[in-house]
C-alpha cells in the first residue's frame, strides 16, 4: 500500500481503525528498510528464562540435594521467587510447602489454655 502513494492516515481508515495510525507508520518504516513486516524478534519482554535446560537444573537440584527451600533455590540460580513457583508446581509436578512447627504442650499448658478462655 505505502508504493501506491496513501498516506499513513488513509491506511489507518482503510482498516477502519483496526490499526492506529502510529502502527501503519512503523510497518510503512519497517518495510522500507527491510522490504518485510516480520519482527526478527518478538515484541516485549523476552521469555526466556522457563526453558528446558532450567527445569532439568532445578529437578536435579530436589534429586541430588533431597529437600531444598524455595528461597534457597532462588538464591543459587538468579530466578525470580514466581517463575520458581511455576518450575515446581506446573513443570516438576511438586508441591512447595513450608514446614510448621507445632508447639509441643504437656497438661500444664493444656489446662493453663482452658482456664485462660474462662476468665
């Protein structure tokens, strides 16, 4: 369209405004340096960091280290507290969990409880 002679306006009404105007202008641009639209790389943050490679490391990490915390695991490889979650739960299929202490009460502390509520 742009070798037809119309402006980047007219291109934008033409698609009645399924694209802006703003966007015509960067494929008109994007095709006269390149003579193509594709993107050789795709737009936004790259994706990059859940690869296979990754999950291999951190299974092998539960395999051979037994249990490891979260936190722990974020520390030794760089990667953010989420896509550490994500590896565990929908990649490796485990459960992160936080290990609870209970308090260990004898009868004192049990009869000291019940006659706290009663005051």
């Amino acid at each position: 369209m742009t070798h037809d002679g119309m402006s980047s306006l007219q291109i934008a009404k033409q698609r009645r405004k399924v694209v802006s105007e703003r966007t015509v202008r960067r494929w008109q641009h994007m095709y006269r340096s390149t003579d193509t639209i594709d993107l050789k790389t795709p737009a936004g943050r790259p994706r990059i960091i859940r690869t296979k490679s990754l999950i291999r490391k951190v299974k092998n990490r539960f395999i051979y280290k037994g249990r490891q915390s979260a936190r722990k695991l974020v520390n030794s490889r760089g990667i953010s507290k989420g896509t550490t979650g994500r590896i565990i739960h929908e990649d490796l299929h485990l459960h992160a969990y936080r290990v609870i202490v209970e308090s260990n009460l004898n009868d004192e502390h049990k009869q000291r409880r019940v006659s706290f509520t009663y005051w």
